[in-house]
C-alpha cells in the first residue's frame, strides 16, 4: 500500500521508498521520512497530504506519497 492511499487519521509504518533517485532520497531524508517511521495522515489538502511524524507535522505533494509505501 502506498502512503496515498492512507485515509485521513490512519496510521502507519513506512516500508519501502520505490524511488531511488538521489534527489528523491536526499528530499524524504531531509523530512525525516525513512523505513521503519510510524506517520500519521492528519490532513488531505488538495494535491497535499499533513502527516504527522515525530511529533512534527509536514506536507508531501501527492506525487511524492506515491512513491511511499507503507503498512498499517
């Protein structure tokens, strides 16, 4: 399942990034978005998604959360 996927709300751990472009790496790192991070989606915005992460909140554009996979 993909972090797109996720409703508002839902938790999970996130398991794969399926990019493995440098520049999409150093961006998810930059974030704080790597394997193993539990996230939740608190907000779906337009083409944005707020999820929380380690007490921070941050928004991916919908193009970027697809490439997250994720598991409940």
């Amino acid at each position: 399942m993909r972090l797109i996927d996720l409703k508002e709300k839902e938790e999970a751990v996130v398991k794969n990034l399926t990019d493995k472009s440098n520049t999409f790496l150093k961006r998810v790192e930059a974030m704080g978005l790597k394997k193993g991070e539990r996230l939740k989606v608190e907000k779906i915005l337009g083409r944005n998604i707020v999820v929380s992460l380690e007490g921070r909140k941050i928004a991916l554009d919908k193009s970027l959360a697809e490439k997250i996979e994720v598991e409940k």
